[in-house]
C-alpha cells in the first residue's frame, strides 16, 4: 500500500466516522423530540391494545363532562372545553414521555385562565346599546374572553417551549411538595366558591384578584333567598351520586374490573332536562347552543399579550409543576423515565400550537390519569383513543347536550374537588415532622385564597425561598466528640458516650458560610470556644499546684488534696491548644466567609495553635488546605495537628463510616 493510498484510506474511514457519527446524533434528537417514534414501532398489540382501547373509551367518557365544567371556570363557552379536550390531547401522544398521564383541562388552570379572562374582559365593558334595560351584551363578552383565554394560551405555549429548549425543567424544583399541595388547596376554595352560582341557581358577577372569594361568598349569600329550587334539586341529587359512585369505586376498586363511570349522570340529568323541559318550566340555567363541527384554525389577538405575561408565567409553571410531578409518579412505579425538558416542549406544542384551533390552557388532570392507570392503560394511544372519541361528540353529536344543567357541570367540578380538599390532612402530620414546611404549606394556602392565585403563588415561593435562607443562616453548632474506640465523632453535649479530644476543640456547624450567615457562624464559634479557652486558662493558673494534667484527658490528684468537691469539679481536663473546624457540610463559601474566617484566625492565634479545616468538600482534598493559596484561611498552622494523627470526620452519630 503507498503512502497516498494509506492517506486517502485513513480520510474515508474518518468520514466515514464523521457521517456515522452525525446520523446517529440526528437520530437520537429526532427520538427525543417525537418519543412515539421509539415505542410505537415496538407496539406489543396483543399484549397493550384492549388495555389502551378500554382506558381510552373510559377516561375519554370522563373527559367529556370535565371539559365542558372546566369550561365554565375558564370563563368561556362550554364547546371551547371539548375542543381543548381534543387537540392538546392528540398532540401529546407524539410529543410526551409519559405514558399514563391524561392532557387536558384542569381545575386550577381553568381557574387561573378564568381570573384573566374576567379582568381583561369584565361585564361592564359590554353594556347593551339603545335600550333602557339593565344589562350586558354576553355573545360581544364571551366572544372577548375567548380571545384573552386563546392569546393567553399562546403566550404560555411559548414560554413552556422557550424554557423547555433552553433545558431549564429543572424549573419545578422551586415548587416544593407542601407548596403545591397548600396552593391547589387555595385553588380547590376558588372553585368550589366560584360554583356556588351555578350550584343555586343565582345571578351574582364573577370576581377576580385579591379577596375575590371573599366578594363571591357575599355576594351568593346577598342574594340567597332568589335560589332556583329545581336547580339547587338537581345539583343536590347529582352531588350525592357522584360522591357514593365514587366511594364504591374506591373501596371495591380491586374487586372491580374498571371503575363505574359516575359521569354517565350527565346523560341522565341531559335526558331528564330534555324530558321535563326545565330550562322552559323551571328557569334552570343549561349549557346551550354547541356549535357543530371544528373551528377553522385563526390567529391569536398578539395586541393583548403585554398584559398577560406575568399570568401567563405563572400558568405555564403551574401547569409544568403539575405535570411533571404525576408523570414522575407513574414513571417511578412502572420502571420508565420521564425526561422533565421534553415534558416542557411537549406541553409548550400542546398549547402553542392548540391556541390556534381556539383552546385554552392545559395540563395533566389528576383524576382522569388514575381512571386511565387503573383501567389499564399501558401507553399514550388510550389518549389517542380519549381524544377520538371528544372528536366524535364536537362533529356529530354535541347538539345532544345542549340541555345539560349548568348545575350538573357544577356538581361535578364539586366532587371532583374532594381529593384537593383532603390534602388539608397534611397539617398534622407536618406538625410533626416539619415544623418549616408546615409554615409554607399554610403560608401558601393563605395567600392564595385571600390574595388570588397568581398573587398567592408568587408570595408562596417568595416565602419558600426565604425559608431556605433562614435554614442555611440559623444552623446547628456543636462541639464534636470521639465516640470511644470508633472513628465516629458526634456532638459531645448530646451524647454521653462522645468525649472531647485531649486539648482539641472540634467545631461542626451544619450549613454553608457565605455572606448571609458568616457573622452568625463567627459568633457561635466564639461562644463555644472562647468560654471554654477562656475557663481552661483561668482555672489552670489557680489549680496547676494541685493537678496533674494527662495527655490523655483524666485528671490525677496531685500531692496534696483538693480543699473541697467544688474545687475538684472546676479543674479542667486540659488546656486547649488546637482547634478544628469541620467543613463535612459545607457545601460553598464565598469571598464574605472566608474573610471571616481569616479574622476569626487572628482571633484565637493569641491563645491557640489555630490548626485545621477538615474534610473540604470544595477544595478536592479530605484534608487541610495549602498554606499560601487562595484558599488557605488557617495561616499556616495546619501541621500542628498533623503529628497527632487525628483527622476527625465531622460524621454525626448514626454514621457507619469516617474518613482516615
């Protein structure tokens, strides 16, 4: 072979490489982008499909009367909920990792998109023209609200895709556990007040913003004694059998092959007020016209997006927040991954692009996911399934329920609503176990019912984050003591079996040091050390005449007696010459701290050989920093400990290793 040739050989097989290289790169991003792609070719039809099939008809049976509700707290036409229960659901199938959770409306967004939509477009910005009536002009307002609902959706859209792309799923860490579960609380209040109209039959205004509960309740209760009695029957009959429907199924769950559909009472109660004509007899307030068939697909209202970014942020975290947490459920108990960036973009697609077939914000729904768990869906196609059969109602047969009660929608929205309110149980057991967490459960709860959700949630996360910096600025400072014969080092005062090292003050506090708590950290370190420098020292001056310091800390009696047990008991066990800060949780320290530290160095040089910082975590080394370096806070001092060859690990008691 000639050396040309040999060089022309290797620049093919290093394209060759190259080519190989990229083609496997291009098809790893088109899997991540489009995850049906690596499933569904794998599809085990036997095995999954009559799963997925009766999962999809029950779930897409609950789907129905939840997106027409939904659509009451949205604040939009009834018809406009079925289409969001069509289009994102389809869109998810492709883009999703999950493969149990269901997409499509839920309360709290429902809620959210609702407060917006009543702000921006309120009553009294369409009055009747030309007559002398009292009142508002409803098709010229909803047709405004939808607008709002639809350009709103927009803008979360694109803020789900732009943190998606930018991989910042991460963004749902900020929205710890006690959180979510005191806002969707908070949220559970909204709801259930904002029903009450619908529940009695009442003509009150919706409120939004700050004290909007508060201004519902007074204005239902002003107007109580105008209830419409066949409404309040209806819903009352409705409430009570959906709620038995729903304790059967959870206590005869195992013995049941799927659980009883309770929403089949929308049928009924559709045929009873169809039967009894009670929109015509009994003025009972029902869904309506259902236009037939999908709405051609129309650009977004961009000219109302500026007022809309702060909720729309808010929105597009909650709705992320909620999907993320059940998906990571579901992904945890059957032994797949979600993967949280894709969650985003897949729900960034499902609202941007569902915006222009007039939609309104989604996300997973609680109760439908389980319902399509537990009936045995394996897969993303019983969505696929669900959504079929919305498409099926929206083309052929909406018209069907048009006479549904508007209490009926309520009712269900109501019982649904149970499994939020539940989470109240939360409070005893964070008493408990978490008195911090409990603060921010309440915290966030409070907030959002008396502030408004989007208020409620920025405060509740404000109050989260202040919680950790509290945590980090009020650590536990201990004096660390050997446990006797083990490598284990404890906190001396707690624990009788830890005794102090001969001479050696080992300082261990549980938090980082930087600017916000380095002052705290310097303090307590003084208080421990310098009471027991300053004892050591006074006391030897007055008692070396009559005792014998061991090196190895037991005091021996010296020729003559000690006076008294009181004097006995005040001579120390030995002068301290070194201390040791133990950095085993410290995980960062900035400039601040380490200035601090310096000056706290300088402090106790005048009465110790100032030695070590053990276990650094951010230096690499287990072991004492190098003198002169930039990170050198001890001066230098550090081999005054190492001929003693202890190098303690900071371990708290309970620790089954130490480091040599």
């Amino acid at each position: 072979v000639t050396p040309g040739s040999h060089h022309h050989q290797c620049k093919w097989v290093s394209f060759s490489r190259e080519k190989a290289c990229s083609s496997g790169r291009a098809k790893s991003v088109v899997l991540s982008l489009l995850p049906i792609l690596s499933w569904l070719p794998s599809y085990p039809v036997k095995e999954y499909l009559l799963g997925d099939m009766v999962s999809g008809l029950s779930t897409g049976v609950m789907q129905l009367p939840q997106g027409l509700a939904y659509a009451l707290l949205a604040a939009v036409p009834p018809v406009y909920g079925l289409y969001s229960s069509f289009y994102p659901v389809l869109l998810y199938t492709f883009f999703g990792t999950s493969r149990h959770i269901s997409i499509g409306t839920f309360a709290v967004i429902s809620l959210m998109i609702g407060g917006v939509a009543v702000r921006e477009a309120p009553d009294s910005m369409f009055p009747l023209n030309g007559t002398n009536v009292t009142g508002f002009d409803v098709d010229a307002r909803d047709a405004r609200r939808v607008q709002v609902a639809v350009a709103l959706t927009t803008l979360v859209g694109l803020i789900q895709l732009f943190l998606g792309v930018l991989r910042f799923g991460f963004v749902a860490i900020y929205l710890t556990e006690p959180l979510v579960r005191g806002f969707t609380t908070a949220a559970a209040v909204h709801v259930c007040v904002s029903q009450l109209k619908y529940f009695f039959g009442v003509k009150t205004k919706r409120f939004s913003g700050p004290l909007s509960v508060v201004y519902s309740l007074i204005a239902v209760f002003k107007d109580i004694t105008s209830t419409n009695i066949t409404t309040l029957i209806v819903g009352l009959v409705c409430v009570v059998f959906l709620y038995g429907v729903k304790e059967i199924n959870e206590r005869f769950k195992k013995k049941l092959p799927i659980p009883i559909p309770g929403e089949i009472i929308v049928i009924v109660s559709t045929g009873v007020s169809y039967g009894m004509s009670l929109s015509e007899n009994y003025q009972v307030d029902i869904v309506g016209n259902i236009p037939a068939g999908l709405q051609p697909p129309s650009v977004p209202d961009f000219s109302i997006l500026p007022n809309l970014v702060a909720d729309a942020v808010a929105i597009a975290v909650v709705g992320f927040s909620m999907g993320i947490s059940l998906a990571k459920i579901f992904a945890l108990k059957y032994g797949y991954s979600v993967d949280g960036n894709q969650e985003l973009i897949a729900l960034g697609l499902c609202n941007f692009v569902s915006s222009f077939f007039q939609t309104f914000a989604i996300t997973c729904s609680m109760s439908r996911s389980l319902v399509q768990e537990s009936t045995g869906g394996k897969t993303q196609i019983a969505g696929l399934l669900s959504s079929l059969l919305v498409l099926l109602v929206i083309v052929a047969i909406g018209f069907v329920f048009r006479p549904l009660p508007q209490t009926v929608l309520a009712a269900i929205i109501m019982v649904n609503l149970l499994g939020m309110f539940k989470q109240v149980r939360d409070i005893p057991a964070l008493w408990r176990t978490s008195k911090i967490e409990l603060t921010i459960w309440v915290v966030a709860f409070v907030a959002s019912v008396l502030l408004g959700l989007d208020y409620g949630l920025l405060v509740a996360i404000g109050f989260a984050l202040l919680t950790v910096i509290y945590r980090t600025q009020s650590p536990r400072s201990v004096i660390l003591g050997q446990i006797s014969d083990t490598g284990l080092y404890c906190d001396a005062d707690e624990y009788e079996e830890a005794a102090e090292c001969s001479g050696i003050k080992i300082f261990h506090s549980n938090s980082s040091i930087y600017f916000a708590n380095c002052d705290l950290y310097v303090n307590s370190l003084k208080q421990k050390v310098s009471l027991q420098l300053g004892v050591a020292h006074e006391v030897l001056d007055e008692a070396e005449k009559q005792v014998d310091v061991l090196s190895n800390g037991q005091v021996a009696e010296a020729q003559a007696e000690s006076d008294s047990e009181e004097a006995r008991f005040l001579q120390p066990l030995c002068p301290v010459h070194s201390i040791i800060l133990d950095f085993t949780p410290v995980n960062f320290m900035d400039s601040v701290g380490a200035k601090a530290i310096k000056a706290v160095s300088k402090h106790f040089h005048e009465h110790t050989h100032w030695g070590a910082v053990s276990t650094c975590q951010s230096s690499g080394q287990p072991y004492p920093w190098r003198p002169g370096s930039s990170r050198c806070l001890a001066q230098g001092h550090f081999s005054q400990l190492r001929g003693s060859n202890r190098r303690p690990s900071g371990r708290r008691a309970g620790s089954l290793t130490s480091r040599p």
